[in-house]
C-alpha cells in the first residue's frame, strides 16, 4: 500500500537556512497492517504523512500510495486515501449529516449512494443521534468520530490518522479507538497513525516505525523492539553486605548490563527476564545470600526511545525542539 525511497522534505526558512524535516526516508507498508509511526515533536512524522497524502510535494525521492505515484498521480492517490489530520475537519456551523453527505458528494458518490453511505457511518460511530447537530455544539470525542467518519465515506483502503486522540481524556480515546478497530475490521483497511500516546502504539500497531530527526532508526513490532532494544529489568533486594556478591553474579547472566547497586537493591538490565531472575535468584541461594524481593520490570516504548536516542518520548516531547 506505501512504498517510499529515501525521501525527503527541506523547508527553506531564509537564504542561509535551509530546515531538512525529512532525510531519507524509505518504508513500505503491506495491505490489512496498521503502523504507529512514534518520534518528538519535529521529528519528521506529520511532514511524512503530509507527503504521503499529497498535501506538500516531495523535495526528493519517490513515493508510492495505493500503487499511484504521489507527485505524478496525486488525485488519484487521494481517491484511494482517507486522512484525519491534528485538526478538526468539520465546518462548525454544518450540522453533522450534511457534512458527511457533502463530504460524499466531493469523493463522486452519487445522491442515493451518499445517502447511504452517510447513514451507514452515522451508525457504525455512533452519531446517529447527533445527526442535526452543529458541529460546533459536538464534544471533542465526538467531533473525532465525525472526522474519522469524513475520512472513510469514500471507503478508503487505506487511512491516515495524524495524531488521532490527542486531547481526548481516556474514556473517549479508548471509545474512539474502539470505533476505529471495528471499522478496520469490517472493512479491511490498512492503517497508518502517528501518535504520541505509547500505551496505544503498543497495544493497536502491528509495526512500530521509530523517527528522529527525520530518520527511520527503527522499524519491528513493539514486542521485538522492546526485546531487541531495552530488554527486560531486574530489580532485587539483599542486605547490603551482600550486594557487591549479588552484583557480580547479576554480571554473569547472559546479556547483562546497567548492572546498578545502590543501598539494598540491585538492578540489571535482562533480554529475557523471566528466564534470568530465576537464575539469578538461585546464583544467590549458592552462595548463601538470601534475596528479599525480586521483580521483573517489562520494557515500554519510551525505553525503547530512551535507549535509541538518549532520551525519553516525553522528555523529547517537552523540548518542542526543530518543527517539522
């Protein structure tokens, strides 16, 4: 469904400064997958996205959306495209099924077929009851519904979603994303988001493509990335006469590092620990130290962000550093 070669996007900002937003970007995305494309804020995500829906031209380099070409064919990749940007998408004073309808009316549909296909998606989100309203008098999950509904009328394979749930509190991302999956489901779309809630990368992409400074430095599933890049903690507990002797047995399990003793704990950096703190807790009993708690801590993405970049999603996040 998307097929780039080292593409990439400068904004010229004045005669002597030219801002590289995106540098070489190549990444392919298979049909029926949803990917999470994470990274801070200018790291080169919504630039992407925008190229890939024909929204900015290309500085150099290809892309392929739907199998069209985005700087040759690009009405005809918006044809085979859904997009629901950062912003609203709605006029504020048309009330809610006109907007579809018209919205319908724009991507070719006939009457009875906008009819119908605005009646359908009024349904499959729940705003049939919202149907009169302005859009201007919708909550802010709601009008997120309505613009993933705008996204789909044409019956996309294809949709991007930039940033979809941001403001939303967590009872409505989660019943947004509910939607969203079901819809997925229904219809077999492959999707693309970008997002800077890791919890719903984790738990909805199939693939995690990792961004920086306009770069792909890493693309896998988050379980593999989370494996491959920040492997599992131990953390543990002993008296402190024993923790240089801990230490060292810490040290000699496979993979070990950011091997850290402090007062009565030590922690150690694992790739599997389920299978390490068993080990390490019968190394210990050998030499006759007793452990007094033991706990394996699961990587999150932001280790992973952490470990690939030498700073966390959030922190990088607070920064606002170079938009893009």
């Amino acid at each position: 469904m998307i097929s780039t070669r080292e593409l990439t996007k400068d904004f010229v900002v004045s005669r002597t400064e030219t801002v590289h937003a995106v540098r070489g970007i190549s990444l392919d995305v298979e049909p029926g997958e949803l990917v999470a494309v994470l990274g801070p804020n200018g790291a080169g995500k919504t630039t992407t996205l925008r190229m890939l829906t024909t929204l900015i031209a290309p500085t150099s380099g290809t892309a392929k959306v739907a199998g069209y070409d985005v700087t040759t064919d690009p009405s005809l990749v918006r044809r085979q495209i859904g997009y629901v940007g950062q912003g609203n998408g709605a006029g504020h004073s048309q009330r809610v099924r006109d907007e579809l309808y018209g919205q319908g009316i724009i991507y070719g549909l006939d009457q009875r077929a906008a009819k119908r296909r605005t009646g359908e998606l009024l349904e499959s989100l729940e705003l049939g009851e919202l149907a009169k309203r302005k859009v201007s008098e919708l909550s802010g999950g709601q009008r997120r519904r309505l613009d993933v509904a705008m996204g789909l009328v044409h019956a996309p394979g294809l949709l991007f979603l930039d940033e979809p749930s941001t403001g939303l509190d967590p009872q409505n991302r989660a019943n947004l994303w509910d939607h969203i999956l079901r819809m997925r489901a229904e219809h077999a779309m492959t999707i693309v988001l970008t997002t800077h809630y890791l919890d719903e990368a984790d738990s909805m992409a199939e693939r995690v493509v990792v961004v920086d400074h306009g770069e792909v430095i890493a693309d896998d599933t988050a379980d593999a990335l989370k494996a491959d890049l920040a492997g599992d903690q131990l953390a543990l507990t002993v008296a402190p006469s024993n923790l240089s002797r801990v230490a060292e047995l810490a040290n000699k399990l496979p993979g070990a590092r950011e091997v850290v003793a402090e007062a009565d704990r030590l922690t150690v950096r694992v790739q599997d620990g389920p299978r390490a703190l068993p080990e390490l807790i019968a190394a210990a009993q050998q030499y006759g130290v007793p452990v007094g708690t033991a706990q394996v801590h699961r990587p999150t993405l932001d280790d992973v962000f952490l470990n690939l970049t030498g700073r966390s999603l959030r922190e990088a996040d607070s920064t606002g550093k170079a938009a893009a």
